[in-house]
C-alpha cells in the first residue's frame, strides 16, 4: 500500500515507519519536528532510516538514502493548504496519524499547542482523507480519554465524557470528529487508544527516560502519588504489531449497532475504537525496581502527590481487539526494560 504516517520522527511512527518500511509498503513521513523535546533525538531516529538532516528543508519531499520505498516531508499538520495539496498529488491508499502534540502535563501551560496540532490539524487530515478516496484512516487516541473513569480495567464500551487534561479532551475530540467523517462521508476511521507506550528512542518526557537518566546521574527521581500507581506499560513493538493489524482491517460497520443502547466504540459507520496495552498493569515501584535491578544502582526517590492531570491507575481491556485482530501485546516488563536501556545505553 501507499500509506502516509505522521509523526514518523516521533517515537511510535519511527518504529512504525519502519515496519511497514520492512514489509515493502510505500511510505511517506511526515513530521514537523518541533522542539518540544531535544529536536536530535527526533533527527536520529530519521537517519537510522536514511533520511538525513541536510537533506529535510520544509515542504520538500525527500527520498531515504538506504529505502527507496520511504520519502519523508517536513510539515506541520496544521498548514491546510499544503496539507491539501499533498493528500491530492500523492493519492494514499491508507494513513496513520500519530503526529500531535504530546504530554498531559505541557498542556496545563500550553494549550493553544493542543488545538493547533491536536484539533485544527487532525481535521486537515480529515479533509484529506474524504476528498482524496482514501481507504482507512487509523489515528493515535490515548488511554487518557478515560480521564475519571474508576472501572477497571478500562473498555472501549466505558462512558469517556469526563477527561481530566486537555491533551486528553483533544484526544476524545478526534474520536468525535472522526465519526462525524465516518458517518457523514463514508471514511473507514479506527481510533487507537495506547497504553504508557515505552521502549528504544522513547520520549525523554517519559517516565522510563527520566528515572534511567536521574539513577545513572545519581540524581532523585520524581515519585508522583507516593509510588501508589499502577499502569498498563506496553512495549512499543507491541503497539506497532497491533497498529499494523488495524491499518490493514479497515472497519465495515456494525450492522448490530443500536442507538437505543449506542456502543462508543463502533457505530453503524465505518468507526471503530480499540485499545491497544498489555492487560497486565505494573505497580509503579516495580517498575521502578525493575529498572534499579538492570542498572545495578538504587534511585533517590523524591516521593510526592499526585499531579494534576494524572490519574492512579490504567489497565487495558483488549477483548474486542483479539476478537477483531486475533491480537494481544504480551512483552512483559523486564524484557521491554531491557530492550529501552540496551539501546539508552548504547546511544548515550
């Protein structure tokens, strides 16, 4: 297929990029690469596929060096007329959006980031996608949306209407607006709700990142809660596998669906809602020690409360996505933190 994936300098579409880059599908990245985090990181992930720094200048379509099969575009999601024009020159069989503005706790300073990428440019995509015949549009949601919600573990059938940051409201927001798309226009959308995704070239906002930096450093780690939290951890490659199976089962509709008793998750609509997490949540000290064992050394912990915008607890029911895609992510902890400080260390 030719497929266009967004975010493909960020952490998640880099190792998606590459798959379908493997598998012989005809790709095209395209990121902003904005300085949220250390733009560097975001350049080397791209050259471990050849696209190389002196070669990206904005708007220009670039081809990698090593995969003829991969070209790359330096844009903003939010830029709706080039955003326009690319969907029409390039004719996609299917996208992948995972380009957005990321972090639950930048969007209690910078919100407008939120709208601009999160909303204005997922509606470009949109528009992209209904007037350009493209076949499946499968997009990043988060487990976030899930906000207040105190039912574990959390389905894709739980009422999401109470977010509790704004990345998270952007989130449920492009569910909404994709079923409007679904509905009204007959786009194929599947929203992916991922679950405190880590793993090698992860995010240095991220937990994994920030606890390996501080133990090596012998500086105190942040312990938010006092350590009484628990997440569904899931291992990127995990999430790519299931991603993969999405993008390639694009959604036909429930005809069993009933707006007397309406499913959130599906619709009479081409609209599906998976999650994608391990189902098997990790007590955050555990992981913490997980990650001390590995490295040899004991953190400083600077136990503190709850932020704002966190919640005490994730866990991922995926009965609907190994019913579908015949699909569970089953990377245990201690495999996956490997994975991370194999490569961390070799990087740093």
């Amino acid at each position: 297929m030719k497929i266009l994936v967004t975010g493909t300098a960020g952490f998640i579409g880099y190792h998606l990029a590459n798959r379908l880059i493997a598998r012989g599908d005809e790709v095209l990245g395209l990121d902003c690469i904005n300085d949220y985090y250390d733009p560097q990181l975001k350049f080397d992930r791209l050259a471990t596929a050849g696209i190389r720094r002196e070669d990206i200048a904005e708007g220009r379509i670039i081809t990698s060096r090593t995969h003829p099969n991969y070209r790359f575009v330096r844009m903003r999601l939010e830029d709706k007329d080039s955003i326009a024009r690319l969907f029409a020159e390039e004719q996609f069989d299917a996208v992948c959006n995972l380009a957005a503005q990321a972090g639950v706790r930048y969007s209690l300073i910078n919100p407008g980031a939120y709208i601009e990428s999160n909303i204005a440019g997922f509606l470009n995509i949109l528009e992209g996608c209904r007037h350009n015949g493209v076949k499946h549009l499968a997009y990043a949601s988060s487990s976030s949306v899930y906000g207040l919600n105190e039912n574990m573990p959390f389905s894709t059938s739980d009422n999401v209407d109470h977010p509790i940051s704004l990345y998270a409201a952007s989130k449920k927001s492009n569910e909404l607006m994709a079923h409007t798309y679904s509905h009204l226009f007959g786009v194929p959308t599947t929203g992916l709700r991922f679950f405190t995704v880590y793993g090698p070239w992860g995010r240095p906002d991220m937990a994994l990142f920030l606890f390996t930096k501080a133990i090596l450093a012998g500086e105190p780690i942040k312990v938010f809660n006092y350590g009484n939290m628990v997440r569904d951890f899931t291992y990127v490659a995990d999430i790519v596998e299931g991603v993969i199976r999405v993008i390639d089962h694009p959604p036909a509709g429930n005809p069993g669906w009933n707006g007397a008793d309406p499913d959130p998750s599906s619709s009479r609509a081409p609209y599906k809602i998976y999650n994608i997490g391990n189902n098997n949540p990790v007590k955050l000290m555990d992981f913490i020690a997980a990650i001390e064992k590995r490295l040899g050394k004991e953190a400083v912990k600077e136990m503190l409360p709850m932020q704002p915008g966190d919640v005490p607890a994730t866990s991922a029911d995926v009965a609907d996505l190994v019913r579908d895609l015949d699909y569970k992510p089953e990377t245990g902890v201690k495999e996956g933190i490997d994975g991370f400080l194999d490569w961390y260390l070799g990087y740093f």
